[in-house]
C-alpha cells in the first residue's frame, strides 16, 4: 500500500495535521499510542496570552479564537467558561496596566487581573482521537527512513511524503532545528470545592467538572527524566492555593516533555536541504540572503508549540495544510525557513 502521507507522531500536532489532510491516503503513527505522552499530559488549556501586542502575542490569540471555532464545529467540548488571568508577583502588577493598553481581545478588568471570555479547555486524549476518527493508526516506532521512488519506513511502508510530529525527539536529524523540551506535570484533584472560573497564575486551574479540578504547570525548561510525583504534586498545589483554597484527593497525575522551539513561534514548511543550499550559497554564512533555498522533497514538519499545543498546533496545520494542498505560502514566522537562516549564520565563527 502506498500512503500519500506518513505522519511520524500521534499527539496534538500529529492529529492536527492528520485531521487537515485528511482526505488523503494517511497513516499516522506513534511508538506510544494516540496522545499518549506529552499531549496526555497537557492541561490542553484554551487561554489568552497576557503581553504586548508583539507578533507572537498575536499568532497566539489568533489561534486561540480559530481554535474555539474549529472544536465548537467539531463537537468538542471546550468549556468556554472564561479566564481570569492574575499577576503573579508585584513586577507583574506593573507590567499588567501597561499590557492593557494594547489588548484586543475582549477582557473586564477584576482586581489586579484580567477576566477573558475567550477562555477554556478540552480533554487532551478525546480531542487527539477524535481528530483522529476514520484515520488510519499504527503503533509502531520508525527506526529506518530510507528514500527510494518513495520513502520506506522499516523497510514496510511506502509514503510520498513524511510529516514529522514527534515532539522533542527527533526520527530525523535536522541540523538547523532544534527542539526545547520543557518538563510539566499535571494532576486532577477530585473536589468539592467549585472555583469560580478558569484560573491563570503560576499555574493553570479549572472550573470543577464532575467533581474534577485539573491543574497544570511548567516545572523546568529542560530535558528531564522525572516522572510525576508527589513532591512535584505539591508544588501544584501550592501554587493553586495561591489562587483559591483547594483541597482533595489527587485522582490523576501525568508529566511529559512539551516540545518549544528557539523563538516560541511552532515550526511548520518543508525540510530544507542544507547541503545542497549552502553548497551554492556560501554567502547565507556572512549574513546574507539567498535567493532560493533547496528542500529535501516530501518531508514536512510540524512542531515546538510549545505549552500552548491545542490552539497552536490547530491553526499551525491549517496554514500547513494549505500549504500542502494548495501551494498558499507560509508565514515566515512559521516557516522553518527562518531557523535555516540563523544557524547558517552561526556556521561563520567570524560573522
């Protein structure tokens, strides 16, 4: 069988893509199962970024407001209660009144935070499966990528085209992308306690849902072999406890490697051919330009979303997927065509 589409990685970014090629030949593969590491351990919450009106700050509440929509359309449930969005210390009450000067999305100012409508969560495994419905699965780890008329993984299956959605760990070595894993736990506490919104602070708290509060957080912005934890459970704790007195039975713990990349913005465009293109544009060393770049055809990449996966990695792979489909160009923002540049020029001790 001959598969239009081979998708190496079956969390957040992986079904994303899947869903948008889905009228494709597609096979989506993962060595885990369906949202069953870093995915599965994300809060998979829906929330605004509180900053400057800066480009990143942008793309991120774009693709909070195109990502409700599109989980609304497809009948997930997003819990679109709203988010109240505290400062986290002194500093950050400051920087808050100068943020608001330049916001755009709906907000009521409440205290020394901000409440946003446009606030929320879904379930990370039933939102990945259902992305995933009528899409053929494998669990299975590729360990060979050979490229003959068409690329053969382990030796078995035939592809056109690869997409990689692997998360922190690389199937393919790409010398000028690389990936920031950060380390973060989430627990669900079985609770009585009702808290009236969605919370963001040093952590990220939901509404109670049959009997269900979760909580989730960064813990360290590097690789790290921990696996979730009391004493790490604790910590989450603590912290939402500096939002609202929250007690109860710890009903779930689950830790992963998020995968970010350099400048936070996701990875999305085809593989570029870095040989080939520094091979007839030596000069990308000293700072420059090149005309064109070469790509390695029929590989593709979609990754580094980063702690805000459910509503990045949805619109990243509708840009993508348009790509793909219709030739409609990247933003360079997104384009792994602004990482190539960089690293190049990195290649020059001199420059």
């Amino acid at each position: 069988m001959l598969y239009d589409f081979v998708i190496i990685g079956a969390g957040i970014a992986g079904s994303s893509i899947a869903y948008f090629l889905k009228d494709k030949k597609i096979l989506v593969v993962d060595k885990a199962g369906i949202c069953e590491k870093a995915s599965n351990a994300a809060g998979a919450f829906l929330f605004p970024k509180v900053g400057f009106n800066t480009k990143y700050t942008k793309f991120v509440n774009e693709a909070l407001l195109y990502s409700f929509d599109f989980y609304e359309k497809l009948g997930i449930n997003t819990h679109k209660d709203g988010v109240f969005i505290l400062p986290r210390d002194e500093k950050d009450i400051d920087k808050f009144k100068e943020y608001e000067k330049t916001f755009t999305l709906e907000y009521q100012k409440k205290d020394d935070g901000f409440f946003f409508k446009d606030g929320g969560w879904v379930d990370s495994q039933k939102t990945c499966q259902k992305l995933l419905e009528n899409i053929e699965f494998k669990k299975i780890e590729i360990t060979k990528i050979e490229k003959k008329e068409y690329f053969i993984l382990n030796d078995k299956i035939e592809t056109k085209n690869i997409i990689l959605a692997s998360g922190w760990e690389n199937v393919i070595d790409i010398p000028y992308i690389k990936i920031r894993p950060v380390w973060g736990q989430r627990i669900e506490i079985k609770t009585d306690v009702k808290p009236k919104y969605n919370y963001h602070k040093n952590c990220s708290l939901s509404k109670n849902f049959d009997g269900i509060v979760k909580i989730g957080a960064t813990h360290e912005r590097r690789w790290s072999e921990k696996l979730p934890d009391d004493e790490n459970s604790k910590i989450l704790l603590q912290k939402a406890n500096e939002i609202i007195d929250i007690d109860g039975e710890i009903y779930s713990m689950k830790a992963g490697m998020r995968a970010g990349s350099i400048d936070y913005f996701p990875i999305i465009g085809k593989i570029i051919d870095t040989d080939k293109t520094l091979e007839k544009y030596p000069e990308i060393k000293k700072g420059r330009i090149p005309k064109e770049v070469f790509y390695k055809n029929g590989i593709y990449i979609v990754n580094g979303g980063g702690g805000r996966g459910f509503s990045n990695y949805i619109y990243s792979s509708k840009i993508l997927s348009e790509y793909i489909l219709n030739g409609k160009k990247l933003p360079e923002f997104l384009n792994s065509k602004r990482l190539f540049i960089k690293w190049a020029r990195k290649l020059d001790k001199s420059f």
